[in-house]
C-alpha cells in the first residue's frame, strides 16, 4: 500500500479521484486498484511498444504517459457524471415543483423524483433521502450534494432554496423559475461545445499525428531515425515534444469557455 500511496501521489491520481466531502464510488473504481491497472498497463505496453519499434526510447515514453492517460481518463469520467446530472437537473428540478404544486412535501417530492429519474440523478437523491432518514436537514443534505458534485448551478439551486425558507413564498414557483434559468444555461452551453468541437479535436489531431509518423516509420524503417537517438538527436526530440504539448494546452485553453 506504501508503495501504491507513493505512485498515486507522484502520477497526480489522487487530486482527480477525491471528491469534495466523500468519493462517489460511482464514479471511479477504487484508487489502490486504479494505480494497479495503471502500473501494469505502463510496463506492459512500455515492453511490447519497445520491441515493436527496438527502441527503449518509445517504451520509456509510453511508461511516463501512462500515469497522465489515467489521470485524463479519471477526470473525463467525473465530468461525464457531472454534463449528465446538469443535463437532468432543469427537469429535475422541474417534477420537485410539479408536486409540490400537487400538495407533495417537499421531501416525498424529492422521493418521487428518485423514481422516476435515472442515474446519476436517481443516485445522488436517494442518497439525500437516505441522509435526511438518519435525521439531517433536507437543505443540508442538498447542500453536501451540490458541494460533492461541484456543480455551479446546483450550488445556486440549494442557496435559493434555503433563503426561501428563511423569506417565505412559494417553493414551487421558485423551482419552475430555477429550471428555466438552468435550461437557458444549458443550451447556452451545448451551442458553445458545437462550435468548439472542431478546435478540441484539431487539438488531439495535431498532438497524435506526429507521434503515429514517427512510430510507423521506425516500424517501417528503423534506420531512417537513427540520429535522432543520440547526440543533438536526443534534444531535438525533447524540444518537439515540448512544443507539441505546449501547443497542445494553448488550443485547450482556447477552447474552453466557461458558460
């Protein structure tokens, strides 16, 4: 376990995998067993890319990468969870309202909205409900929700819903105003990733492209590379890789608008 602590630390594993309050075992496997697979797959394919290609180099590249790929990889799966609950979360919002229009408590709407929702909605409610059994506070129990999710307009949701207890007025209509606010928000963003798609796969275009040339002509023609494997070789295959990766993470800071 020192030893999987020590690698999970130095790969930056464990700064994707928590999750503010409590880990969601829904979203990621364990972490001992994250860093296994992760070991594993860096030495296996490190092996077979070397004898591939009869250069170390690529297989030590490989070993390095690997621990970043399942970073990348973890972090892509929590906001895939997240996109899916923020897509759920204006309908959400609106069967709470609609029973609560219908004479529902506030809580039995929330257990309604547990049965007919599907994950991750369903799953993150009936762990409210489930709180709020053991004798918490409805709003509190939402508020460690929206905090363990990190979701902006939930967090929003949750701060609306508790002035509203303190001011009065009716719940529902403010849910019904909440989920349009969200919708509007959500097809803000969803026009956004449509025009940014083009930029975010050039983006993985430009990175992958050099790497697959340079592979498939040490595959094809292992001679033909050779000077770059020693001497000012080896520099120049650091600065191009620096350049690419550089160029790499300016295109995925111009693509990314917050909404």
């Amino acid at each position: 376990m020192i030893v999987v602590s020590a690698i999970s630390a130095s790969a930056g594993i464990e700064s994707v995998y928590t999750v503010p309050s409590e880990p969601v075992a829904t979203i990621v496997p364990p972490l001992s067993g994250i860093v296994v697979v992760t070991a594993c797959a860096a030495v296996v394919l490190g092996l077979l890319l070397a004898a591939v290609t009869e250069q170390w180099l690529f297989g030590l590249a490989v070993a390095i990468a690997s621990p970043f790929v399942a970073k990348a990889y973890l972090a892509r799966r929590i906001n895939k969870r997240r996109k899916a609950f923020e897509e759920q979360l204006p309908e959400a919002l609106s069967v709470i309202a609609s029973s609560l229009s219908a004479g529902h408590t506030f809580l039995r709407s929330i257990q309604m909205l547990c049965e007919e929702s599907q994950p991750p909605m369903s799953e993150e409610f009936e762990r409210v409900v489930a709180e709020t059994r053991l004798g918490g506070s409805v709003v509190d129990a939402l508020d460690r929700m929206a905090r363990r999710l990190d979701i902006k307009d939930l967090i929003w949701v949750v701060q609306a819903i508790r002035i509203q207890q303190h001011v009065g007025g009716k719940l529902a209509d403010l849910l019904h105003t909440l989920a349009d606010f969200i919708r509007a928000r959500e097809d803000i963003r969803r026009e956004v990733d449509v025009l940014t798609a083009e930029g975010r796969i050039s983006a993985w275009v430009l990175t992958g492209l050099p790497v697959l040339v340079m592979v498939a002509i040490q595959v094809t023609n292992p001679d033909y590379l050779q000077p770059l494997y020693q001497g000012w070789g080896l520099f120049v295959l650091g600065v191009t890789a620096a350049s690419v990766l550089v160029g790499f993470s300016i295109i995925r800071r111009m693509v990314q608008i917050e909404v």
